[in-house]
C-alpha cells in the first residue's frame, strides 16, 4: 500500500515539471525614464528566469520568447507649471484675519523662478479670504493687592514729591504728593488719605485747599497748619497697603526795623535795617539765606554826600545756595553774591582767589557776573579756601570772606 502512494506521488511530480518548465521567459515592464518634459518612455524587458533569480537567455527556449514591444510614452507634460498657494490665517481672532495666496512657479523639485514658467497662462492671485473672524477671547485677570513702592527715588523740586517721602516746604507755595506703586493691584484701587488732626480725605472729596486727583494729594498755598504726617492708603478686595510722608512748613519774611535819619551828612549811617525772620520762632532773626526765594526790599537812604561801603551784617555778605561758609561737592557749580548794604559813590567789587591772585573779569572756569557775583564752574578740589571780595569807592574800601571746603 505505501509503495503505491510514494509511485502515485513521483507521477503527479513528473507532470509538474512538463506543465512548469524551471527555466521560464517573463515580461518586465520598466519605470519612466522621466518624471516630466517631452522624452519620457517606459521599456519593456524581456529576460530568462530561473526558479529563483535571472539567467541568461540562451537557458530559456528561443522558441517561446515574446515577442519585442517597443516603448510606451510616460509624463510628458512640462516641468514647470503654475501652483497656486493659500497662507495660514494671518490672526487667530479679531476681524481682520484673512489667508493670503501667492501664485509661484512649481517644478517637481520645488519653487523656481517665475521666468521658467509660461507667463501667459499665469493665473490671477485670488483675494485674500477671509478667516478667524470672531472675538478674541477675555485675557484672564488674576486681582492683585496693590502695594507702594517703598524709599522712592529723590525727584528734585520743593513741590512735587512721591508717597514716602519727607518735605521742607515754604509757606505760600502748592504741594503734591503723588502715589507711586510698585504693583497696581487689581481691581483698580481706591485712595484714603489720613490728613494731621484725625481728618481724613476720600478719593471722591475735596477740602478747601486739598484736593485728591487720581490718587495724588494736592494742597495748594499751604500754611504752618498744613504741617505734619499724610498717609495714603491704597484698597482693594484683595488688600491694602499704606503709606506716609512727613511735611514741615518753613515760613520766613523779611522784616525792617525804622532807625531813624539823622539831621546832618553822617557817613556809615542808614535809615531802616532789613533782615529775615522765622516766623515759626516768634521772630527770631536767622541768615538771610532762608529768605532767598523772596524778593527783598530795598533799603532808604537819607544821605546826599559819600558813605563809606559797608557789607550788610559782618562779614556782610548774602549769599545764594552756599552761605558764608560751605562744602561743597566736586564737579558742582558755587555762587558767591557780595550784597552790599550801601555805598556812595556805587563802590566797585573786585575778588581776591584762595591762591592770592586778583580776578581779572575771567580765569578758566571762574568768573565775575554783572551784578558782581562770583561763579565757579565745575568746581574742583583745587578751588578750596579763602575767596575774598573788597568793595572800594573815593571814601573807603571793605573786605569780607567765604571759605570753602571742596569734598568729593
């Protein structure tokens, strides 16, 4: 029985094999030569093959092999073509989003200029569309405390100051003191103002001569009442924060005292004394420099004949910004005014420098004004010492003196 199947098996093979020869033609269709132009083909291959690879044909039978096909045209069409392009949208909301198109020149290995494609068959560039044109959303909104910004810079001035800050002020003059912060805070804040006395000032209020604009305090012609401590108080929901500045009122005049005027031609003598006061003191006389910022009188005389030149008050000199004896930084500008008291004939000023040389009109950075004010530019430490004035007229001269200390 098994020597019967193994038999039937072998003549199932043998008819296999004349039905399937091993060695066999095939038709092989190639790729095209081109992927765009006018000379692209596709050929068509014959060739012999085995059970498992390619041979050479002269295995195969000559009389079985197909017959030549010449080859097929493929992608002729040109490499330059037209493409027209949308743009992504120019806004992801709001009203004006649109996508914008650009007509270019494509060839299957990308954009080339547009002198290689055909201009006449061009397409028109399509009008932008529209898109994402609806409202943008809300931005999220975290509420913040609001908190001041703590030892503020100096700004300059004797008026306007920031919240923290401490002020001399001169009576008569107006204040404002401005809220400065370092975190706004929201929801926007609203202001307190504690005033000295207990009183108080909202956002909302005004007082007389106390006003409150978008925060900042204004107090106009103050007065020695206006003294002491504002704070301001900045809340919101979330929080306060609070601040306070100093204020003090300086207030001087000028006043004059009657001496009387003699019967006969004295020299030396004068008809009233001027001199300022601190009223705050009760009228104590103080150096005429804290009376500066106020136009001062000027003094009666009742003589016809020479006086003898003679500074106001020994050493007898007013001076601006500096005093009679001041420090005074490197690279600051220094006024020295010699302000005579009287003098007739009008005596002539000239000033002697620390180095003991007479000042001639100018020397570099030193010079004489008009009025007979001594000016030194960017001073330096050099230009320490003595700087003496002499007032000389036909019945006499005076002198008087300023040191000054020159620091870095």
């Amino acid at each position: 029985m098994t020597l019967f199947f193994w038999s039937l098996a072998a003549l199932l093979a043998f008819e296999l094999a004349a039905a399937q020869p091993l060695f066999r033609w095939e038709r092989v269709i190639g790729s095209c030569s081109h992927i765009c132009g006018e000379s692209g083909e596709r050929l068509s291959l014959r060739r012999c093959r085995g059970p498992s690879n390619t041979v050479e044909e002269i295995i195969c039978d000559s009389f079985t092999k197909p017959p030549y096909q010449p080859p097929e045209p493929c992608n002729r069409f040109s490499c330059y073509s037209w493409r027209t392009i949308i743009g992504s949208c120019t806004h992801t909301c709001e009203p004006n989003g649109v996508k914008p198109s650009l007509v270019i020149c494509f060839t299957p290995w990308g954009t080339v200029d547009e002198r290689n494609c055909n201009r006449s068959t061009k397409p028109s560039t399509p009008f932008p569309e529209p898109c994402n044109r609806i409202p943008c959303p809300e931005p999220p909104q975290i509420e913040v405390p609001p908190s001041f910004v703590q030892n503020p810079p100096i700004r300059g001035g004797d008026i306007t100051i920031e919240a923290g800050q401490n002020v001399q002020i001169y009576a008569g003059n107006s204040l404002w003191i401005e809220t400065n912060f370092a975190k706004p805070g929201f929801p926007p804040p609203t202001f307190l103002w504690s005033l000295p006395g207990n009183g108080t000032l909202n956002s909302s209020e005004t007082s007389g001569r106390l006003q409150i604009h978008n925060g900042t305090l204004v107090i106009t012609n103050i007065t020695l009442n206006d003294e002491g401590d504002y704070e301001v108080t900045a809340s919101n929901v979330e929080g306060a924060d609070k601040i306070a500045s100093s204020v003090t009122v300086l207030s001087y005049r000028w006043n004059i005292t009657w001496i009387g005027c003699p019967a006969t031609c004295e020299p030396g003598r004068q008809s009233d004394s001027i001199f300022c006061i601190n009223v705050k003191s009760g009228g104590a006389v103080v150096n005429d420099s804290y009376c500066q910022h106020l136009d001062k009188p000027s003094p009666k005389l009742c003589y016809s004949c020479g006086v003898l030149p003679k500074f106001f008050v020994p050493p007898s000199f007013t001076t601006i910004d500096i005093g009679q004896k001041v420090v005074i930084k490197e690279g600051d500008r220094l006024f020295i005014r010699a302000h005579l008291l009287q003098g007739t004939p009008d005596p002539i000023v000239s000033w002697t420098l620390p180095d003991g040389s007479i000042l001639k009109k100018r020397r570099d950075h030193i010079f004489v004004k008009r009025n007979g004010t001594l000016e030194v530019k960017r001073i330096q430490s050099d230009d320490k010492g003595r700087y003496t004035a002499t007032a000389t007229n036909r019945v006499g001269n005076v002198t008087a003196v300023s040191l000054v200390t020159v620091v870095p």
